[in-house]
C-alpha cells in the first residue's frame, strides 16, 4: 500500500510540475531563416574537401574565404613547426603545388587539366543546371582564386608568407 501512494504521490508531481516552454531566442530565429549561398556553401564544400583528401594532413588544415575589397577567394593555411626559411619556402612550394593538383591545375604548365579547374564544381548545384547561372561563372572563379601559405619557422619568430594564383606557375615570397 506504501508503494502505491508513492507511486501516486510521484506521478502526481511528475504530471503537474509546468514544463517550461523553450523556443529559439530571436539570434537563433535569424540563424535558422537565414538562406546559405551557393558562396558559402562553395566556400564550405573547398575547406572539407582539402581536408579529407589528406595530402595536406602533415601540415594542418585550409580556411577558404572571400576577401571582398579585393573579389578573391583565398584558400588559406598558417602552419609553424618549420626550422629554417629554405624548409618554409619548399613547403610552401609543395603545399601550392597540391592544392593546385587537387583542383585539377596541370603543375607544368598552370593550366587546368580540362577547359575549368574543379573550383567551380564546390559552387554548382548537384544534379542540375540552373538557367540563371550567369555565362563564365567557371572561368571567374579560375581567375579570381588564390592560394596564401603562411609558415612560422625560428620558434615562430620569423615567416615566410608564399601566395600563388590557382592558374598560372608563379609563386611569391615574402619574409619577414
């Protein structure tokens, strides 16, 4: 009988305590309507695969973005660990040299292994072609696209900071 009003007295407490109502604040609303653009999610779709591939791995992980005072989409990396400016520079060399490879970027002669790089596929939707699309849209990206590697070396005082077009063979170097 004890048991009983136990259970009686716990299911009362259970049923008649008032459950908070929680919602989504107004910050987490916006979040939740705010459509994501074929630009982010192109941004998003470069940085995952660059990551997963793992030809970068030894070094560390990309951040893709786009710089609007200048209109360029820089695939960016910052890694330390180098122990001289002749170490930093080759990596840089190697790390420009992968990247252009994954986005199918012919490394003798810059140029892409078919008549676009893969870049415009992180910005495409899958499965169909939409006719709003505006003409060139491949090509801008090609142009527009450029890879900056940052390299601490000396126990992180000094760097070599290499930038390179996606097309093209050029790499330059500043040191600081």
């Amino acid at each position: 009988m004890h048991n009983i009003k136990s259970v009686m007295v716990l299911l009362f407490v259970v049923f008649s305590v008032n459950v908070a109502d929680a919602e989504p604040s107004s910050n987490m609303h916006y979040l939740m309507n705010e459509p994501v653009s074929m630009m982010d999610w192109g941004l998003l779709n470069i940085d995952r695969s660059l990551q997963a591939d793992g030809r970068l791995s030894k070094y560390g992980n990309t951040i893709t973005y786009y710089d609007w005072d200048k209109n360029r989409i820089i695939i960016d990396m910052a890694i330390t660990g180098a122990t001289s400016k002749e170490q930093a520079k080759e990596w840089c060399r190697d790390i420009v040299s992968q990247i252009r490879t994954f986005l199918g970027i012919n490394e003798r002669d810059g140029k892409p292994f078919f008549s676009r790089s893969y870049l415009y596929n992180y910005f495409s939707h899958e499965g169909f072609h939409k006719n709003t699309e505006p003409e060139g849209l491949d090509k801008e990206l090609d142009i527009i696209a450029i890879i900056q590697v940052r390299i601490l070396y000396k126990g992180n005082a000094e760097s070599v900071k290499c930038e390179a077009p996606l097309l093209g063979t050029s790499i330059m170097f500043e040191e600081n």
